[in-house]
C-alpha cells in the first residue's frame, strides 16, 4: 500500500509539472507526455498497474521527459529529435497498454 501511495504522489507531482506549462509551449511532445502520465495514474489508481510497474513506467516518462529537455536546449529540434522521441513515446505508449492488460493487479484493489 505505501509504494502505491508513493506512486500515485510521483504521478500527481509530474502531472502538476507538466500543467503547469502553457500549452503553447509544452508543444506535442509535453502534451503526450501529460496524456501518458494520466494512463500511468489510472491504471495505479484501478489497480491495474502493480507498483513495480508503475515505478518501470515513471522511469521510462523520467527519461523521455529528460531526453525532450536536452533535445529542446539548443532552442530548436531537428528531425531526428523529433524522430527518436516520437519513437521512445510510441514505445512507452504500448508499454503502458501492454502492461495495463496484462492480468496482474495490485493487492487490495477491486
């Protein structure tokens, strides 16, 4: 239970981050990061992600978070930027689903 409560704070904090940008300069990239975020939390919060999971999941998001900033400090990205972290995104989207349906539950959740 308390890793779960860990996770949904880890979420909720990222989620915070990400809002916090206007959306004229989050861009596509910050927007699908905030959408993926919300499918981690929901399903932490359904119990269908196991805190393992969602700790695996977060790590990924942490990383192509990290990634988009470094692409981004030049002030310009260039179309293998855009390339690799549509690709790291896509990669994590299907991650999120494939593990969201995978059968395994967090204990104590419906």
């Amino acid at each position: 239970m308390n890793a779960r409560v860990t996770t949904m704070l880890a979420v909720a904090i990222a989620l915070l981050g990400v809002a916090s940008l206007p959306l004229a300069e989050a861009g596509p990239f910050t927007r699908r990061e905030a959408r993926q975020q919300k499918r981690i939390a929901e399903g932490v919060e359904s119990g269908q992600l196991t805190a393992k999971e969602a700790g695996r999941l977060e790590k990924e998001q942490a990383k192509i978070e990290a990634d988009r900033e470094k692409a981004w400090s030049d002030g310009t990205l260039s179309k293998k930027e855009v390339g690799k972290l549509t690709r790291e995104q896509d990669r994590a989207s299907h991650r999120i689903h494939r593990l969201r349906h995978n059968g395994k539950t967090q204990p104590g959740t419906k």
